[in-house]
C-alpha cells in the first residue's frame, strides 16, 4: 500500500483535468491520469507529474462506459491500495451545436452519460471503498471534488444538453455531500467560468471580445486551468474542513448579478 495520498483525476491528460495533476503533484500527491482517446497527451501529464517527484498511473477509461470505471478504481487500488481524493472532471459538450428544439436523443444520451452517469457511479464506488478505507484506519481523510460549470445556471439553447448535465452536477454535489458527511467524507463543486483551453480556443475572439471589451466578467481577463488547479488543492490540502456541499466559482466574478 502507498504512503503517499493518491487521486484520481479524470479527463486529466488536457486542459483543467491536466492543470488540476500537476497542481496536485506539486504537493506531493500521486496522480491516477484517466484519457480517453488521446494516450499521448497523457503520456506527457505522466512524465511532466514524474517530474514533480510524484508517481502517475495512466488508466484508459470512457467516462459512458460503467465497465471502463469499475476497471479504473479496480487498476487503482491494485496500483496503490487507497484513494484519498477523487475529482470528477471529466466532460464533453454536444459534437455539434443545434438549436434545443432540435436536440438529439443520441446527443442528449451521449453527454448525460458522460458529464452525469459516470461521475455519479464513479463516485458512489469510490465513496464506498473510502468508507471501507477510513474505516480500516488506511486513510486519514477523504474528499471529492465534481467540475462544475456556470453553464449549470447559463442558458445556452444551442448546448443544452450540456447545461443541463451540469446542472445535474450541482444536485450530485449536494446528494453525495448529505450522505457522506456521516463518514467524514467532504464533497465540493469547483464552478468554472470562461477558462482557456483548447475546447474555448475556438471562440476565442468571441470571448476576447465579451471580456476586455464589454466586461462579461468583472475580473477582466480569461481564466486558465491553473486558478481552478488551486481551488481544488485548496480542498484536498484541507483548507475548508467546516465546509460541504460548497460551490466555490472559479469565474472571474461572472455569477455576480450587476446593474
């Protein structure tokens, strides 16, 4: 069994999920990179998280495919033998944009089952095994973290499958934090706003434009993966232990209502 805390951060070979393990492996937390598709993005997480002087574990797994995350925590605990934080980050928006009334039910399945289905199973099997942990005494604290989004309460009728899964990760957060307060286990949505990555490249300009120009954000500039990396190693270095079920926005200050 490993003396280091271990996470599981998933969608973690790009973007947030990538800012999010090498935050954490900075202060010494072995990294779990869960991909998708793109093995050699991760490979670099791997090698940029090696050296940090921290272990990384590359595990394949599709977020829609229950069978892929039993395997994940599975390939975990052989690996490790713990799991001290889990951080739901994993996402995809709709392949192609179109207005609600025309929405697909392929669509709609495809991103519910990735931004919804699979971080709620993946983290009721992980809740399980650090129940189990903690009280075995094989870990002294755990936590999860769910990647929320301001699209949980911004319509976009273009996208709206995806608001909708996100919206849905905010009642995650607050079921899953109700239930496991009794065993210790704090649960936290980061709530990101407009964060450059290569999903926002391609409307950069539109975005450059609503921010320095017309002030979308009162904090005018993008965010980057990094302001969100520290608000969750603000909760997994237990900075917030009197809090659950907490949103913490991430956005520049877009959520305040302004006159």
């Amino acid at each position: 069994m490993s003396s280091q805390r271990v996470a599981i951060v998933t969608g973690s070979s790009r973007g947030i999920g990538r800012g999010i393990a090498l935050s954490l492996a900075e202060r010494g937390w072995d990294i779990v990179i869960n991909y998708h598709s793109n093995a050699a993005a991760a490979e670099e997480v791997r090698l940029a998280v090696q050296g940090l002087g921290a272990d990384a574990f590359l595990v394949q797994a599709d977020l829609a495919n229950l069978a892929d995350l039993s395997h994940m925590v599975d390939a975990t605990l052989e690996r490790y033998g713990r799991i001290d934080l889990l951080v739901n980050n994993a996402g995809v928006g709709p392949r192609k944009r179109v207005d609600l009334l025309s929405t697909t039910v392929e669509s709609y399945d495809e991103v519910m089952a990735t931004n919804l289905r699979g971080p709620f199973f993946l983290t009721q099997r992980v809740a399980n095994e650090m129940i189990a942990q903690l009280q075995a005494g094989k870990i002294s604290t755990a936590r999860i973290v769910n990647i929320g989004s301001i699209s949980a309460y911004t319509s976009s009728p273009s996208r709206a499958e995806y608001c909708i899964s996100k919206a849905g990760v905010g009642m995650l957060t607050i079921v899953f934090a109700d239930r496991l307060a009794e065993y210790g286990i704090n649960v936290y949505e980061i709530r990101p706003g407009i964060i450059a990555t290569d999903l926002t490249s391609v409307v950069k300009e539109k975005y450059d434009r609503m921010i320095f120009e017309e002030g979308l954000t009162p904090i005018r500039r993008w965010g980057q993966p990094e302001d969100v990396a520290k608000a969750v190693v603000a909760v997994a270095e237990g900075l917030l232990p009197f809090s659950t079920g907490e949103v913490i926005n991430v956005d520049g200050g877009f959520h305040l209502h302004r006159l």
